[in-house]
C-alpha cells in the first residue's frame, strides 16, 4: 500500500483525464468526485474506475470535451442533456438552476440526461443537502438483475441516494446504496481476490444460488429483499430512463467495457426545500437523538468523516500515474 493526499489524487486524475481527451471542467469535477470516494473508503467509484474512463475517452464511448445543454421545460423541472458526456460537469452545470428552482418551488427535479454513469450517486445528493436542501437521487446501469423467480437480466443494480441536511450546512443523515444486496463491484473486486462471495448475493446463469463470483457474473445479482428491492429497483428504472428520455438499463453495455455505444444512463433528483415547513431541523434533532440512544446506534451517514491522506494499493497507484504520464 502508498500513502496518498486527496490533493495528490484529484490533481493526478485530472491530469490522467486530460491526457486522454478529457476538456478542463469535465476532468477537473470527476477528478474532484474521485478524490471524494477515495477520501470516505469509496474505492468501487474512485481510483478503481480512473482506467476505464481514459479508456472510454480514447473510444468515444464518453465524450470528454461537450458542452451539456440546461433547459427548463417547466418551472420546477431542470433537464441537463450530458451530451454523452460525464455526469460530473452536467450536474454542476444544472445544479444551481435545480437549486433556485425548488427555493421559489418548494421542490424541483433535476433530470441528468444522457450521461456517463456516475459512479457515486451519494455524491451528488450530499451537495443538494450541503447546500440545505433534502435531495433524493436515483439512476440505472447495464443489466445485472434478474426479476425474482427469473433468470434473464432486465435492470441494473440501479442505487438510490437520499441526503439530509442538518441546518449547519453539513448532513444530518445519508445513505446511499444499490437496490440489489450489494453492488456489482464488490463481485468483481472477489473475482479479482481470487474470493467467494456470500450466498445470497447472487444468482448463476440457471437462476441457481452460488457463491463462486464468476458464475454471479454471469447470472445476475438478487434484489436486497426479494421482491422489496426488486420494486426499488423498478422505481428507479422508470425515473432515471423514463423521466429522462435516457436508455433502459437492458440496453447499456457493461459499464467499463472500453469500446461500445455511449453508457446513455439517466440521473433523476428530487429536491426539497425543508423551510416548507416549521420545525424541520428540531424533528431531525430529535429523530437523531432517538436513534442514538442505544449504544452503538446511530442515523445513516452520520459523523461521517474524510480521511487524507488515504492508502491505496500500489497497484492501483501505479496505473493511475501511468496514465497521466501517458501520452496517447
């Protein structure tokens, strides 16, 4: 393992993003939301994912340098077309347009349209309530998860985020999770230890249960819950392709397959305005103070804290440093 500052690792994925087509504000906002997976234990959406972007920058399955486009066919409806960009840059271009909208509103939608996945959809919710707004956040990807009782991939692992603020311009909870019992690259991370994988996170080819993770990997992933989170994942489909004219998750390439079609996913955000109402901040209080009151117990995301420097496997280090040194 090599000890890394935050610093080191946004400015080194930056200059890799750059160096393999990347515009300056598309590098920069994802080199920021690396640092920021990195920084809180993330590593599935950070310095893990860096390969595949320069990968896909050099193809042109992501577009590095577009510009996305801000429409407002309503009042309270914010669309952000990424273009087949990055999801990073479209959403602080829209972000602060959302923003106004649902202080005027009372709530207001943000639809990220076209776009790269976003990795980390926590991300983006905890920025809505830094900002002291509560922010719901969902999005699709490639197929993974079959319908219970089924064997044929139909949606992806599909994650939802919710974000509270505190009042203090900080999060008074969040949570942000797949919609299946974990996420696809916690499978491919075991097949790459060499390790099995809990029974009970997916299924074979046959629809069979199996703790082998190349056999997960081609079958699919189990809904947290059954048929609850199978209805989660469903929800999130229809409002990440459907309430964004974006591609259905049983049409995207895997997601870090260097070549191919455009990812075309879908981010959906509700936004609320907490100040609709008297008392908000005092009912979180108190909700926190519930929760707490067992040892151990507490609200999702709370304290919550950045770690910096960060260690990160040396393997990792030296592919991503390899990749700003390159020069395709």
């Amino acid at each position: 393992m090599v000890t890394v500052t935050q610093d080191e690792i946004e400015k080194t994925v930056r200059i890799a993003l750059l160096a393999h087509g990347a515009g300056n504000f598309a590098a920069a906002e994802v080199a920021r939301a690396v640092r920021k997976a990195e920084a809180h234990g993330n590593r599935i959406c950070g310095l893990y994912y860096v390969e595949s972007y320069c990968q896909q920058l050099l193809s042109g399955r992501v577009k590095g340098e577009v510009a996305p486009l801000i429409t407002t066919p309503r009042p309270a409806v914010v669309q952000v077309d990424a273009q087949f960009g990055f999801a990073q840059p479209a959403f602080a271009y829209g972000i602060a347009t959302a923003l106004d909208a649902a202080r005027q509103f009372g709530t207001a939608t943000l639809a990220i349209c076209h776009a790269h996945t976003c990795t980390s959809l926590g991300y983006f919710t905890e920025q809505i309530a830094n900002a002291g707004f509560v922010a719901i956040g969902l999005t699709n990807a490639s197929p993974i998860v079959a319908a219970p009782g089924g064997k044929t991939r139909v949606i992806g692992t599909n994650p939802i985020a919710f974000s509270v603020p505190d009042g203090k311009g900080g999060l008074a909870m969040q949570f942000d999770q797949s919609t299946t019992t974990v996420a696809l690259g916690k499978i491919t991370m075991a097949k790459a230890a060499g390790e099995r994988i809990p029974e009970g996170w997916a299924v074979d080819k046959d629809g069979n249960p199996t703790t082998d993770p190349e056999a997960a990997l081609g079958g699919s992933l189990v809904s947290m819950g059954g048929y609850k989170g199978w209805g989660f994942g469903l929800m999130a489909e229809v409002l990440a392709a459907g309430m964004t004219g974006s591609v259905l998750s049983k049409d995207v390439k895997p997601l870090k397959a260097p070549e191919g079609a455009p990812h075309d996913l879908g981010q959906y955000y509700i936004i609320m305005d907490p100040s609709v109402t008297d008392g908000f901040g005092e009912r979180m209080t108190e909700l926190a103070q519930a929760v707490s009151q067992d040892e151990g117990a507490r609200m999702p995301g709370q304290n919550r804290l950045a770690a910096d420097p960060v260690e990160v496997p040396d393997a990792v280090w030296d592919l991503v440093t390899g990749l700003a040194e390159a020069t395709p």
